[in-house]
C-alpha cells in the first residue's frame, strides 16, 4: 500500500518530547518518536487517518497527507487546528444505550409531528433535566428527528463501535457528547471491570481523537446485581475516573452513587422503573449531577425569551392581574394570575396565586402558583395565540420556551412539564413529559428554562396554546418568561 509522510505539529512545550502515534480506527500504536526543535513531529505510515498523544495525554491530529515539510500553508493549518481543535461549544450529542435513548421518545400512532410522529423530550430523560437546570444552554445534536440520540437500546460498548454509532457521532461533528454505556456489557455480555472498561476507553479515545470534547457517565447501579456484577461495574468506573483524569478534552459524570440505595449498594427501588432505567424521580437526580459537571466549564446563555414572539410581549412576562382559573375544578384556583392566561385546575386540586417582584433587572413578575392540596392531581398553567392566518397558519412550525423556579419547602411534585397544544384536536409536543410516580428531585427544578420540540401546525387548528402542568403533590412554582415561537 502506498505510504506518505504525516506532521504532528504540537505546542513548543513539547520540543524534545516523545509523542505516540495511533490508527484512528483501531486505536492500534503505529509509531513514536521525538518531536523536533520546530515543534513537528513527521513520521512515514502506510495512508490512512491518525492521531497522536503526547506524555501528558494531549491530542494532535495528523497533518494533510503527504504535504511537504516545506508547504508552509500546510503547516499553519496544522497549527491552527491544535490551538482551536475542541475548543468550547454549545452542541451537545448523546451516545449510548436505552439508559441515554429515554431521553426523548417518538409514537408512530399519533399524528403530531411531521405530519406522523409525536416526539416529546421525557421527563424520564437524565438530559431533559440537566438542560433545562442549565437554562437551555446546549442545543443538541440529533442523529434524526425521529430518533434524537445516537445509539440504541440493548448495545454494548463494543456493538456501539462496531454499528457505527461512535462514527455518527463524530460525523455529526457536535462540541460536546454524553458517552454511557457498559451496563449491557456486564449484565448481558458478562464482562468484568477491566474489560468493560477497555471497550468504553476504545469509544471515547476515538471520539476525542476527532477534537469532540466528551463527558463521561459512569455505569449506573441496578436495582438487583450480584456481587460480581456490582464489582465489575464498581471497577470499570474507577477506572474510568483514573483514566479520564490522564487525558484531555474528558471529563467524568459520575453519578453512580445518586441511585444507590444505601442499605443494599444496589439501585434504590424507588429511582428506577424497572430496576434498570430510571424514573423521572431518578433521572432528575442523575440531570442535576450531570448539570453540576457542566455548569462551572460551559458559558451561561440568557435565552432571551419574551423579546419576541407569538405571545406578544407584555404576556410572556406575566403582567397584569386579568387572568382566570378555568377546567373542572376553577373554584380550586384563588388569588391573581397574569393578564391572558386561563389556569386550568383538576378536580381535588387547590392552587393559590399571587405575583412576585423580580429581583434580577428583567422586567415584569413571576407567577407564583402554591398547590396546597396533597392530591395526586395538577393543573396547567396556559396562555395561547388565536390570531390564525395573521400570526400563524396550518404548516408553520412553532415551539415553547419557559422559564420557571420552585421552592424546596413542601416539595412533592412528580411532574413538572411543557407543552406546546394545537387545538382542538390537540395535537400536542411535549418536554420533559411522561415522568414518574415519585417526586422529582427539587434541586434540578429549583430554576431552568424547559424548551419544547417543534410542532408542525395541522390543518383545523384554532388556536395554539402553551400549557405549564405541574402536579401531584404541593409545591411551589413560579413561572417567568414564557414565549411561543415561529420557526
């Protein structure tokens, strides 16, 4: 096979050093030696696609094949794309297995979404909740519309790679992904530790050799594991942690421990659905970790809401004191609700309303909403847009952001979500639905900003109505800007 010369240009620190070469496709060693006094490294291999390390674990892409050591183009472009490769980006990807796949879901049997699916973000989704915590900070990358994360359910670490999953997602070219994955290894495959491990390191090592920064989840517990499944999952996640410590452009998600039940070591009942994939009340925990990861090393972003929309712009920002309660239980609602909205309460429900000051320079109020009944029941907090064939018409496609926070005091809400509702057939779009029968995890839900996917208007629509349901236990919430857009 033909072979050509390839450059590693790295920073000047590193004159003198010993840098290692791999095949990017089987992450095989393929050559080392020392980088020269210019800072380049040049070794002849067979053509193909490589990478190196240097000692300190540092990646550096190959340069053009072939390219003369004199081509000074060449060279600048080496060096342009290991100062800038993986730098800081708001995209975000999600690789894995079902555990990562319930993030969002998809049905075949409602017409609700590009004219025959109905997608909703899940609050059973560990990303639904970090996300919004983090005010809608990333935008993700979908490997389709249909089916938003890449993966799927009941893959290994090894059939991940080997279906060409790590591939989609480095096509996909996103800044960031969430990689988990091993649970299947050790409770279907029957790996250990080490091996689970090796397949995991194999998945990330590629995904950061392309520049795509990675954050690692660690393998969660099941609810029931023998003992050499709990060490093998214990084991492939410290050495996870002490390896992803060594290299750069990864970092370690490890939320473990927010599902353990202490008494067992086990999975804790209540955190999961099945023993193995969380419930809203487990995925809230395992967001807020995730959140807690991502905060302090991505930018915070103000989302803008209520500056333009299909709500005006006095509505979204809760103004006035003109609204009503409605549904079949409008005498459960007392007190003040925002200028144009219709608060819907469910029977056994009680809800006292009042407005809050806003302390932060943003104009207008929260609507502050106290469920003081302890009934299972919600109520949905909605403003809508009738201004058909003026604002909007059958086709157009339109999507809700609202922002919101809660109290910690007398929290037992087991759903907290956003919809976008054409009526009326209802022809609905949903984030964080489907959540749980216990209660979220408040920490997650103390502030965020909840974006819903986008609905495609059909055709008999009257009005478009964004709805805020919360519900199944008292609480409080507040609810800030809230805005309707048209794609």
């Amino acid at each position: 096979m033909a072979t050509a010369t390839y450059r590693f240009i790295v920073p000047g620190r590193y004159i003198g050093q010993t840098v290692t070469v791999f095949d990017q496709a089987t992450n095989a060693q393929v050559a080392s030696g020392a980088v020269g006094s210019d800072g380049v490294y040049s070794v002849a291999l067979t053509q193909g696609d490589y990478y190196a390390t240097t000692p300190d674990g540092r990646y550096i892409d190959a340069d053009s094949q072939g390219a003369s050591d004199s081509d000074a183009a060449s060279v600048i472009k080496a060096q342009q794309s290991a100062t800038y490769a993986g730098q800081p980006g708001l995209t975000m990807a999600l690789l894995g297995d079902s555990q990562t796949n319930q993030n969002s879901f998809t049905s075949a049997n409602n017409v609700q979404y590009n004219g025959n699916l109905w997608v909703y973000t899940s609050g059973q989704g560990f990303w639904t909740w970090a996300n919004a915590y983090l005010g809608q900070r990333f935008t993700q990358v979908k490997a389709s519309e249909a089916n938003w994360e890449f993966g799927d359910s009941g893959l290994t670490a090894a059939q991940i790679l080997s279906g060409g999953h790590v591939d989609a997602v480095i096509a996909a070219k996103p800044a960031w992904c969430h990689y988990m994955a091993g649970t299947n290894d050790i409770f279907a495959d029957g790996l250990d530790g080490p091996a689970t491990f090796a397949r995991n390191q194999t998945n990330v090592a590629k995904l950061i050799a392309a520049g795509i920064r990675v954050v690692v989840g660690t393998i969660l517990p099941r609810q029931t594991q023998n003992a050499n499944q709990a060490t093998a999952v214990r084991v492939a996640n410290k050495k996870m942690i002490d390896w992803a410590a060594t290299q750069r452009n990864v970092v370690v998600n490890d939320w473990h421990m927010t599902l353990v039940d202490a008494a067992t070591g086990n999975g804790k009942a209540v955190y999961f659905a099945d023993g193995v994939h969380p419930f809203g009340a487990g995925a809230s925990r395992m967001g807020y970790a995730l959140a807690k990861v991502l905060e302090p090393i991505t930018p915070k972003s103000d989302r803008q809401i209520g500056l333009s929309g299909l709500l005006g712009l006095t509505q979204p920002l809760q103004a006035g004191t003109a609204g009503v309660f409605g549904g079949g239980n409008a005498a459960g609602g007392s007190g003040q609700l925002a200028t144009g909205v219709t608060c819907y309460v469910n029977t056994g429900v009680t809800v006292v309303a009042s407005k809050v000051a806003r302390t932060d320079l943003i104009p207008g109020e929260w609507q502050q909403l106290q469920m003081t009944s302890a009934a299972t029941g919600a109520y949905n907090y909605t403003m809508r847009n009738s201004n058909a064939g003026v604002d909007w018409q059958a086709g157009d496609t339109v999507y809700a952001e609202v922002e919101y926070q809660t109290d910690a005091a007398a929290w037992n809400a087991n759903q907290l979500s956003v919809t976008v509702r054409a009526l009326p057939n209802d022809i609905r779009v949903d984030a964080a639905g489907n959540t749980s029968d216990t209660t979220l995890y408040q920490p997650v839900v103390s502030q965020g900003v909840m974006r819903t996917p986008n609905l495609v208007i059909p055709s008999g629509t009257a009005y478009v109505r964004v709805d805020v349901n919360c519900g199944g236990g008292t609480h409080t919430l507040r609810v800030g800007r809230m805005q309707l857009y048209k794609v």
